[in-house]
C-alpha cells in the first residue's frame, strides 16, 4: 500500500516537472512572438506598408497602404 502511494507521488511529481516544463516553454514561444509582433508594429509605424492584391472576381488591381505616424520622442 506504502509502495503504491510513494509511486503515484512519483508520479504526480513528474507531471508537475513536465508541465512546468511546457509552460515555461509556452512562455518563451509567446515572448518570441510578441517580439517579432512589435517589430513588425514598428517597422508599419515607421515607412508605408502597401498591399497588392489581385480581385478574383473582377481580376482588377487593389492597393491598400498602412501608413502610421510616430509621435515626437517616442
């Protein structure tokens, strides 16, 4: 009975191990991903981002520019 519960507190422990594991891994994915967000937010504020996109029922040209402005000192 000792036996059984000593294993499943193993257990249970290593469980705990792994997920810690895999939020931490989480962690660094979505601090990965708001770095290159942010680069990409500031590159837009920057200089003009301009789309070019092809209609498919129509086949006419779309063009959409993002334009941002940087406040002074920022």
């Amino acid at each position: 009975m000792a036996k059984d519960n000593q294993s499943d507190t193993k257990q249970l422990a290593e469980s705990i191990d792994k997920l810690e594991r895999r939020l931490d891994m989480i962690d660094r994915r979505l601090d990965d991903i708001d770095s290159m967000v942010s680069a990409a937010i500031e590159r837009v504020m920057s200089q003009p981002a301009i789309l070019l996109l092809n209609c498919p029922n129509c086949g006419k040209n779309i063009e959409i520019s993002l334009v941002g402005v940087k406040k002074p000192g920022v």
